[in-house]
C-alpha cells in the first residue's frame, strides 16, 4: 500500500496471506535513520486536568496530546510507522468511540500504520481510560 504523500518513509503493506486490515496496516516497514518514540499520551490537558470521564473525550486529548508531541519531534501523524492503544475496560463498542475521536484529530484519509490495542485493567491513575503511545520514522 503507497503512501499517500509520495514523501514518506514508511512501507505500509498488507499481504495478503493475512486477514484483512480495516484502518490499519498488518505491516509498517520503515527506511528512516531516525526514530521518535513518543511516551503514552493520556487523555489530561496542559493543565492537566482530564478531558472528560469517557473513552471518546480522552482519546480525544489524548490524539491532540500526540500532535504536539509529534510536531516537537518535527513528525506528523503520516511519519507514524506503529501505535498502541491501552485501553481500560474495553469492549467491542468502545472501539467506536476510539476511531471516531481520532478522527476528529487525524481525518478520515490519515494514513494507515502497525496498530495494537491492549485491553488493560488499570492505567497509572484509576481515571485514565486510554494511553496511546506512537513510534514515528524520519530521515
């Protein structure tokens, strides 16, 4: 699968000997010599107040949380090769409310990448639903 801008990094590809991938990529594979890795975002603004009690308004803050992380890397959502999701109490309807607030940040036509969620039982503070973390590749 090319990447849409034509300028990227990263090989996104999807054999198919696998399932088929539906807003993600089986594999990211990336030519780059140098790699961001950025910490586990939250949903908590620069005030460090929480976005909200709900999965949505925290992988809302949390996504705008990568943003700025990724731009102080001087990266962008299109030079992401691989994210996790780590997800409290979550179930099938839960995945909805994560796709729909990323892409109110990303867009629909973010490029796809090596996707993980994790179902966890606790993050680091009992009022933390998701912590997505994101490893961006750069010449």
């Amino acid at each position: 699968m090319p990447d849409k801008s034509g300028t990227s990094l990263i090989t996104r590809l999807d054999p198919p000997r696998l399932a088929s991938a539906v807003g993600y990529c089986q594999v990211t594979v990336a030519a780059g010599t140098r790699t961001v890795y950025v910490s586990g975002q939250v949903g908590i603004g620069p005030d460090g107040d929480l976005a909200g009690p709900d999965h949505h308004s925290q992988t809302h803050q949390a996504m705008h949380n990568l943003v700025i992380a990724l731009e102080a890397a001087g990266a962008s959502i299109e030079d992401v090769a691989k994210a996790t999701f780590y997800v409290v109490d979550y179930a099938p309807e839960v995945m909805g409310s994560i796709f729909e607030a990323s892409a109110a940040v990303f867009g629909l036509d973010a490029p796809p990448m090596a996707v993980t969620l994790v179902g966890v039982a606790a993050l680091a503070d009992p009022a933390y639903l998701i912590e997505i973390e994101v490893t961006a590749v750069l010449a």
